[in-house]
C-alpha cells in the first residue's frame, strides 16, 4: 500500500484512513458534511499527493501529445493548461489528463492517480520521434487549497500577486512560505482555488503553513469524501464512473473537449462517427422525487425496462437534494423525462434535470 508524504500527518490528526486506488488516504478528519461545507462557504486544504505526474520532454513533443489527447494543445501558451481525454482508437476514455505547458518542448502531465502506470505505458508506446516521457510522480507532492477564502490564505505566504493567476494559468518557482512550489488556479471542487506542486521533502512543512495561514478563515483538512461530493455536486467527471474503458468522451457529456476538426488523433474515427450519427446513451443528471439515495451501479428503468445505470450518487450537501449522475439510453436524456431508480430493490421515482447541479463563478 502507497503512502504520501503527508500520512503520518493524516494520522496524527485522527483521519479515517482508506484504500483509495492502492494508496492509504485520509477519508475525513471532521466529518464529511463539516469539511463540504467548510470548502463551500470558506476554505478547506486536501493532500492529494497520490496523483501521478508525468513529464513530457522534447522538440517533438506538442505534436506527440496532439496525437494522444481528444482537445487542442496548439493553441496552448505557456503557463497555461488543457483539460483533455485520452481515447483507445474505439473511443473509450484511457483517462483524463491535466497537461501543464511549461513552455514548447516541456510538459507536466497530471494523470489520475489509479492510472499512473496505465497512462504512462501507453505515452511511452505511442512515442514518435525527439521525445522523452518520464514518471515524475516521485518528484512532487501535491496540496489543493480550496474555497472562496482560498487566495486570502495563500497570499499570506507569498509576495506574488495571486490574482495574477488566472483559472487555468500556473505559475512556477513561486516562493509560499520559504518554499518553491509551482502554483496553479485549478482544482476539483467547484470552488475557486489552487493546486500547489511541491517537493516531497517539503510538502509536510508547506502543510502547516498554509493551516496556521488559514485559522483566521476556518481552514480545515479535508479528506477524499468530501472531495467527491464536491466533485460531484459541481458534475465535475470521476474516472471509472463519469468516464471509463467503455465510456466516450461524447458520452460523457465532453463535447467541447473534443475537437474534432484539429486533424488525426487517437479515437478520431470512432468519435467522428459517434458525432455524425448521434450517441446512443448520454449522461444526465437526476433528481430524486422520491426519498432515496442513489449510489453508483444502480438501475435506471422506464416503463419497468432498464435504460442505464448511476455511475455517481449522493445527497447534496449544498443543495439538500438526494442526486445521481446517470448514463442513460440517449430518448431519455431530455430534462424533466421521469424515470425509477432502483434503490436497495425498489423502484423509486426520479427526473432528469440539469448539470451541473452546483456552479460556482471563479474568480479571475
């Protein structure tokens, strides 16, 4: 079992500590619904350092991530970074990838952490010409500070105008509390917020920092459960629920991350064809009707047929609402369309409604 730098920390807080993708992570320290809530309303610091990150090296090596990924890198300046899949050639999603452009020939690759060595295998088959790919995962620690009370904190630590950084920019080199971190707008949350890339070495001392940086904000830990809820509440997709093997991008809702005008990549023939004759099942979002919550693998009918399945649910903290993510046959993803949930083998009412359940306006 993996262990991040920070898991003796984890444990001398008193966290629930879980197997998550064959790493020992913190679930909670307070309690789940504490820790949503604080990251909506104030600020809330996650490790989540077991996230792999892969350096992408070379003359060639724009045109080789072109290739692999479903969005457009081209037009990518430096410091700033691309959300994509990354298709098989049947369409099915290999990942999601954060990719950080370092400058032309120099890319940080951000990969789900139960698909490190999956992704980077397949960069490593796929390589063509002056291009080195690397696991850089040892190499970094990862901090999220999340919230509308995330930038009050961090520039406590640092003399670099945070509001410089905009959604989706980095900055690297960055001095935050005597330590040099590359700093980016992003996050998993809905809210506004930063991730922090630093040294394992360092990753510990930065951790107090930023929390005795955050009392005066009610800062507090936060573990994976509240991260998926927030995830989930902002539609945000978990791979291996929202996108998987067997899930296209186009499925999944990620049309405007998948261009297919930019010339040929990995997918294209069969994503093209999905475009042109329409998906034959979508992901929608759903309301429970009736009392119930939905969890992933659940059954979706209509007119007493199965027509998809949960792949997320949970009752929203935010909105005190019991919510789903469904994939549903494609004739049934028009909102307000009612369908049953099989929950703990009853069917219960639901109706389609619109995603994302929970939108947050980012600061810029």
């Amino acid at each position: 079992m993996k262990k991040t730098p920070l898991y003796n920390k984890h444990v001398s807080l008193n966290a629930k500590m879980i197997d998550f993708g064959g790493w020992m992570m913190p679930l909670q320290y307070s309690g789940i619904l504490q820790e949503h809530e604080a990251v909506r309303t104030e600020s809330g610091l996650f490790d989540v350092s077991h996230m792999g990150q892969i350096m992408v090296e070379g003359t060639a090596a724009r045109e080789f991530i072109q290739r692999l990924i479903t969005n457009d890198i081209s037009k990518l300046r430096d410091n700033s970074i691309l959300y994509s899949p990354m298709c098989y050639p049947d369409g099915g999603t290999i990942d999601d990838i954060m990719i950080y452009k370092l400058n032309m020939d120099k890319y940080l690759v951000v990969v789900n952490a139960a698909n490190t060595q999956k992704d980077l295998e397949w960069m490593q088959s796929h390589r063509d010409g002056d291009v080195t790919v690397t696991d850089a995962s040892e190499q970094y620690a990862l901090l999220a500070l999340q919230g509308p009370r995330a930038q009050d904190i961090l520039q406590k630590l640092t003399d670099i105008p945070l509001e410089q950084i905009r959604f989706f920019r980095f900055m690297d080199e960055v001095n935050i509390a005597g330590i040099s971190a590359l700093v980016s707008r992003t996050g998993y949350t809905g809210e506004d917020g930063f991730e922090i890339y630093v040294s394992s070495q360092n990753v510990s001392r930065l951790w107090d920092s930023i929390v005795e940086a955050g009392q005066e904000y009610n800062l507090v830990p936060a573990g994976l459960g509240a991260r998926d809820t927030l995830r989930f509440e902002a539609a945000l997709p978990l791979y291996g629920h929202e996108l998987s093997e067997e899930i296209s991008p186009l499925e999944a809702g990620l049309d405007r991350f998948v261009k297919l005008d930019k010339g040929d990549f990995i997918g294209r023939d069969a994503l093209l064809k999905q475009s042109r004759d329409g998906v034959s099942r979508k992901l929608v979002g759903l309301e429970m009707v009736d009392r119930g919550i939905p969890r992933h693998g659940c059954q979706v009918k209509a007119d007493d047929k199965i027509i998809g399945q949960v792949t997320s649910g949970s009752f929203s903290p935010t909105l005190k609402k019991n919510l789903a993510l469904a994939l549903l046959e494609s004739r049934f993803a028009e909102e307000d369309t009612r369908v049953d949930i099989v929950i703990r083998n009853k069917s219960l009412k639901a109706k389609v409604v619109k995603t994302p359940f929970y939108v947050k306006r980012y600061k810029k």
